[in-house]
C-alpha cells in the first residue's frame, strides 16, 4: 500500500473541520469524522486513481479529488460533506493537498504541497 502526508493547507483543514465538528455536535461525532478522514485518506493512498478519484487537472496539473461519500462504511458518520484533494508526488506517496467542504471552490498552488 502507498503511503500519505499531509501538506500544511491540508493540515489545517482538517485541524479546522474536527473543531467544527466537535463545536457543532460534540467529541462524539468530532471522532467519528475524524476515523471516516482517517479512512479516506487510505483509501486515497491504496488507489489514488481509482474509479472514484475524479481528475482535476483544471485546478493543478496532476491533482484528483475524492468524495468521502465514497468511503468505506463503518465510520458512524451518516452524510459527509467534504472532498479530499490529493496527487501523486512519486510512486509509494501520495500527498493530500486540501480537504475541502463539498461547496467550496479548490484553489491549490505550490504552497499546498509543503510538508
């Protein structure tokens, strides 16, 4: 299986989305956002150009999204509402760029890609 890291944007977004979460309805449903990210995101490394990855060449050269609707059930999370922006860097690792609500337009630049 590939690997994942985190860019810094992706990093915050996450950082900013568990808050949310645990704001809005509780360290219950923050931690179960919280497993159906950590899914995703191995999904995403074991077949960052699966079926369900779209291509989003249009936004960066390379870059693909991935719905966490598609993920693996289990998670306890009913209606998620986020895509996860990823590429490959090189063969065996894959970079999460940003993770974004599902209504939010992705704007990825080379500052996304710092680890």
């Amino acid at each position: 299986m590939a690997r994942f890291r985190l860019a810094n944007a992706a990093r915050a977004d996450l950082a900013a989305i568990l808050d949310t979460s645990r704001d809005r309805w509780g360290e219950a449903a923050r931690n179960h956002y919280s497993k159906l990210m950590a899914v995703t995101m191995r999904t995403i490394a074991a077949a960052p150009e699966g079926p369900l990855a779209h291509d989003r060449n249009e936004v960066l050269p390379g870059a693909r999204s991935f719905h966490l609707r598609h993920a693996p059930r289990g998670h306890g999370v009913k209606a998620p509402v986020h895509v996860v922006y990823h590429r490959i860097d090189r063969p065996g690792l894959v970079v999460i760029l940003r993770v974004l609500h599902e209504r939010m337009k992705p704007l990825l630049d080379g500052r996304d890609l710092q680890p």
